[in-house]
C-alpha cells in the first residue's frame, strides 16, 4: 500500500466565548499519501487554515486525532515539526537582509554548519531562479520572489522535509508568478515530498492537485479527482447574455447558474450542436432575447456550486473549456 503521510480523524475545533462558540472544524478527516498534491479547496471562513494549523502543530484540536508524516500531531510534536515545511499566506522571509543572507541563516537555524549554510544557500538559490538576486535585499523583490524565497527557506534544513504545507501561497500574485510557484509545487511533488495546499482559485487546484478536497463548513463535501468532480456536474453549461431585464426574469427558472448584474444565465445542456441550436430556438424563437452565449466545459466552480449552493468567491482564469458566439 501506499505510505500516508498525512492522515485525520474526526478532526473538531471551536472558536469564541463558551456562550458563542463557532465550530470551525466538524468531524474533518482526510488521508495523503506520499508525493501527492492535495488540495483544500474552499471559501474564507470553510476551515482550511484551521486545518493546516492543527497538522503543523501550531493549534490543537479540540476532539480526532492526526499524524503526519508517522507521528501524532500531539504527542510526537517535535518530531512532526522536524518532518514539515509551513509556508503560510505571507512570506516570512526578513526584508532587511539579502536573499542568501536570509537562506544562510535558517540553515543556520536548522543546525548546519557554517560552511554547509553557505553551500545549502547557494544551492537553493539556483534552484529556486534566484542566484541573481541573492544579494539585493529582499524588500526590492517582486511578491513571486519573495514567495519563492519563502519556499526555499523552509528547505535549508537536511534531510529536506517529507510534507509540505501551503496555505494559500499564491495569494496576491500576478499571473505570471503565480504560474513560476506553480512549477516549484509540480517540482516538489515530482521530488517524492507530499504537499497539501489550500487555496480559493479553483485554476489552481485544477492546474496542481492530484486530488481535491472541497471544504465547506468544516466538513468535507465531496473528494476526489478533479475529473472525478467535475463528472458529478452536468458536462456543459451554456451561458446566455440577455438583453434585458424581462428576458432575464422569464428564463431564470430554468437557469442553474444566476447572475442579475450582468443579465447572464446558464442552462444546463450535452454540449453538443444540435442541442445548443434547439435551446436557443427554445428560449429566444424570435432571436431577440439573447445578445451572446458562451458554451463551457465542466469547472470546479460548478462542483462548488453545486455542492455548496453558493460560487468559490475568488477564482483564476476558467478553468473549463469556453467558446463563445452570438445568437444571429
């Protein structure tokens, strides 16, 4: 069987006064092997940063158990914190110092000599693309820079950690350095680590995970695949733009999907020519209703939807495939 590097059992946890307490967690339980990518998926306040904190140590959990990388997140403490690498969702990296003194001195910390600091730094910084700008101090570094630097420090130690977590890494980031800490995640995995990553863009989990988990609640909705999600949901969505506020009101109904600002709806459909041509007729006989439609493969922000009855609040570019056209 495959090794489990990350496992949870009926994880609970509340927050507040005893006369208010709020259940952030509710009975969370989850399994990671080794060198998968996994990802919680889910909006702000759906637990996920709860969650990392309780199997990185830094919190505990109120009732269940986890262990990760082996040992009990609670009595073999010291020795999960040897095993992992937390990269939460701002760079923790000191902005007065240069890139390699900031990678010399967690080495240090890590219990490396001076020598073998210097010779980690080095190395991490070719590797993370940043030799460049291993002597420029760190506050004259782009959000992806700082990022990578990040991911980086938490590497200096030897052997390099089993399991990582990231909490929303890419949060803040442009497209482009988005897509750069992408590639270090697929390389980490592609290295033998386990990662486990929260995030809100659905692209993004889409794009890295080899299986997600949606968290609504504090409760795990639905996990699997993201082929396997996306199949739980019609395959295509047909959006209609309409032309007005009547159009709009008549057809909502029928819509899966709603979105009053823009007068847009989307339908359920196969996918195929011949069904979107007969909806069309259906909807708009007299072809005056519908300024535009866009045709879509099944997302993760459909999954969401209709798992939690509501859309992730934040998403990247689609992640479906779309085609768009207007109705003449």
């Amino acid at each position: 069987m495959t090794e489990t590097m990350i496992e949870a059992h009926g994880l609970t946890k509340s927050y507040g006064k005893p006369s208010a307490r709020v259940r952030v967690l509710d009975g969370l339980g989850l399994r990671v092997p080794r060198a998968e990518v996994f990802a919680l998926l889910g909006p702000n306040g759906a637990g996920k940063t709860t969650t990392v904190r309780i199997l990185a140590t830094l919190s505990t959990a109120d009732s269940g158990t986890a262990r990760v990388a082996g040992y009990d997140v609670v009595a073999d403490r010291r020795e999960v914190r040897r095993s992992i690498s937390l990269t939460g969702q701002y760079a923790a990296v000191d902005e007065t110092q240069t890139g390699e003194e900031n990678l010399r001195m967690t080495a240090r910390l890590a219990g490396l000599s001076r020598a073998e600091a210097g010779r980690r730094a080095d190395e991490l910084l070719a590797r993370f693309g940043l030799t460049e700008a291993a002597r420029r101090q760190v506050r004259t570094y782009s959000g992806g820079m700082r990022r990578r630097l990040d991911l980086a420090a938490g590497l200096t130690g030897s052997p390099e950690p089993a399991v990582f977590f990231l909490d929303e890494p890419t949060t803040g980031l442009d497209p482009r350095s988005r897509r750069e800490l992408w590639q270090v995640v697929t390389d980490l995995a592609g290295r033998g680590a386990t990662v486990l990553l929260t995030t809100q863009y659905l692209e993004e989990a889409d794009r890295l995970a080899d299986r997600i988990a949606v968290l609504d609640h504090g409760r795990i909705v639905a996990e699997g695949t993201p082929e396997a999600l996306k199949s739980k949901v019609p395959g295509h969505r047909l959006d209609l733009v309409l032309t007005g506020r009547d159009a709009y009101t008549r057809l909502a109904g029928r819509a899966v999907t709603h979105s009053p600002a823009t007068l847009t709806l989307g339908l359920p459909t196969d996918g195929t020519a011949a069904h979107v041509r007969a909806l069309l007729d259906e909807v708009d006989p007299d072809r005056r209703d519908v300024a535009r439609f866009s045709l879509h493969g099944a997302s993760l922000d459909d999954v969401f939807l209709a798992l939690t009855g509501h859309h992730a609040p934040r998403t990247g570019p689609a992640a479906g495939t779309t085609k768009e056209s207007s109705h003449v």
